[in-house]
C-alpha cells in the first residue's frame, strides 16, 4: 500500500506541489493518495521529526517534483 504510493506520488507528483519536495509534502501526497484509492482501509504515513537544533528535517526539500520540472521546462 505505502510503497506503491510512494513510488507513484515520486513518479508523478503534482503539478501544483513544490518543485521540491519535503518529507511532509511526501506524507501529504501519499496519504491523499491512498485515502482515494483504499477508502476507510487505508494505513497513513506519519513523520515524526524529533526537534533539532538547527531546524526541522521533515521540512528540508530533498525530492525533485518531476510533474513541476516538466511543466516548467515547457514554458
């Protein structure tokens, strides 16, 4: 369920998200993704980010948003 998603949201993304992407842009994308694919069944992601001195992982873009990356090279 979660890889899937996973590998999907990475394969396609979202024209409107970021053209990067944090791990909480991930657990956003991929949740809504599989709450219109598996309903009531679905297992959510979750991010725990610890607090650390220098600010907060979960909101460090890591992920290249390949749906923005192709939508801007076209304009």
């Amino acid at each position: 369920m979660f890889t899937g998603a996973l590998l999907d949201v990475l394969r396609r993304v979202d024209p409107t998200a970021p053209s990067w992407l944090t791990l909480d842009d991930l657990r956003r994308l991929i949740g809504s993704q599989l709450r219109e694919r598996f309903k009531n069944e679905a297992v959510l992601p979750q991010v725990h980010a610890p607090q650390q001195r220098k600010g907060r992982l979960d909101l460090v873009p890591l992920f290249q948003n390949p749906a923005r990356q192709f939508g801007e090279a076209a304009l």
